[in-house]
C-alpha cells in the first residue's frame, strides 16, 4: 500500500508539473488534500491488512492528511482509496458511494 502511494505521488506530480522538491521537506503534503468535510466514514484494518471495523467519526481539519485523500475525475474514482459523499442523508447513497467510488 506505501508503495502504491509513492507511485501515485510521482503520477500526480508528473501531471502538475512540480520537480518533487517538496518531497524532501514533507512528502505526505506533496500528494493528499484537505477534503474539508464534517464527518469521516473509515474502513479500519489491522497490522496484517484484516479487516476490523468501519467508523465514523468528526472529520479532524488539523490532521487531513492522516486521511490520505486526493481526489480523481468527478463521474470515477478518487486517486486514493477515499471518496467523498454529497448527500447529508448517509443511508442512501452509501451502497452506491461504495460500489461505484470505492470498489471500481
């Protein structure tokens, strides 16, 4: 998973033009976003990649990039494992967030 980051780190600073300077400073920064959400829905795993839980939790502004976001194309999936949900009303468009944003 680290490594997958890293690469799609490089992709997305090849798209922006940027040399990777910043990446000496503070590589994290170089490739999240601030998603700037209230609440966070996330999937936990444990040590060896097992699933453990989901849960919600308020968003925390002064740790964003603890949630690894970046967003991708606005109909597909977001370049990192996250994905925003528009409606307030978490129930019904959960599923579909899932299938379509997550699990593409």
């Amino acid at each position: 998973m680290i490594s997958a980051i890293k690469e799609i780190g490089e992709i997305a600073l090849k798209q922006e033009g940027r040399d990777g300077n910043d990446l000496l400073k503070d590589p994290i920064y170089a490739i999240v976003e601030n998603p700037n959400v209230d609440k966070v829905l996330s999937v936990m795993f444990d040590c060896q990649a097992n699933y453990e839980k989901v849960e919600l939790s308020d968003f925390d502004v002064g740790k964003y990039w603890i949630y690894l976001y970046r967003d991708g194309s606005t109909n597909g999936s977001d370049i990192t494992p996250t994905s925003k949900i528009a409606s307030k009303n978490i129930k019904d468009v959960l599923e579909k967030t899932w299938k379509k944003k997550i699990f593409k």
